[in-house]
C-alpha cells in the first residue's frame, strides 16, 4: 500500500498535513511533525498536543494525511482509520522506539495515533504533462527557496 516512493516523500517531508473530520461535520487539517512509516499498510505520529485531533478521531476515526515534495512538486495522500495509544499501554511501549528521532519530545509523548492505511495515491504536478523532469524541478524550486531565505 505504502509505495518505497511514497516512503521516500514520508520519510524526506516528516511534516504530515492531517485531516480529520469535527463532531459538525467540518473538515480541520492539522500539521504533524512526527510522521513515521510502520510498515507498508500504517504510519503514525506522536501526540504531544493534538487535542482536537483526538477529538475529532474519538467521534469519526477516518483521516487523511497528506505529504508534499515542494522541491519536486509531488506529493502523497493517505486514507485510513486511526486509533490512538496512550501512554502506559502496551502499544504505546512497543511504538516508542519508532519515535526516538524525536527524544527530546519523549517526555511530552502523551501517546501515538496510528492509520491504517486503507488507500494510498501519489499526486503529480500538471507541469509533469508539459514534460518537466523531477530532477529540473528539484533544482529550479531549490534555488528558489534558497533565494528566499538564504543558503
């Protein structure tokens, strides 16, 4: 489910955009900075301070996240359901060690939110019809950035 191209974009862009759906029935999309993929059909994140995300998941468990490349100008989006670990459950336990990329958050780690990945797609720019080359891209939208905010 989860693509080694999919993977790349994960594990390059840890912040995941999260989409979760409130108990009115509006969508709210909240940035996760913790992304790791767990094998190729879950991924999951810390909660540090997500209590909306909770919220939200405890009333409606289906998610999206969403992953963008801006240097190569894709991206991929992930749907699933989600349950939350909280700390001092066995789940929790065996997850932490994924986490340790973020230690000095540990501590604040109240628990781990984990999607079950049910459909998994990969997004393209339209300038990839006009036949632009990702490595093209990568170099014109880098040299971008670094203009904006220096080397």
């Amino acid at each position: 489910m989860i693509t080694p191209d999919m993977r790349q974009i994960i594990e390059e862009n840890t912040i995941g955009l999260v989409a979760t759906v409130t108990a009115e029935g509006f969508p709210r999309v909240s940035p996760k900075g913790t992304m790791r993929v767990l094998d190729d059909g879950r991924l999951g994140f810390a909660e540090i301070r997500s209590p909306g995300t909770l919220r939200n998941l405890r009333s409606n468990p289906a998610v999206e996240v969403t992953f963008i490349d801006v240097f190569r100008r894709r991206a991929c989006r992930l749907q699933g359901a989600a349950t939350y670990h909280p700390r001092g459950t066995a789940e929790f336990t065996e997850l932490a060690p994924r986490f340790q990329a973020w230690d000095t958050l540990a501590d604040r780690m109240r628990g781990f939110v984990v999607v079950a990945v049910t459909r998994a797609e990969m997004v393209r720019s339209p300038i990839y019809d006009l036949g632009a080359k990702e490595e093209q891209l990568r170099r014109q939208w880098l040299e971008h950035y670094t203009r904006l905010h220096g080397a």
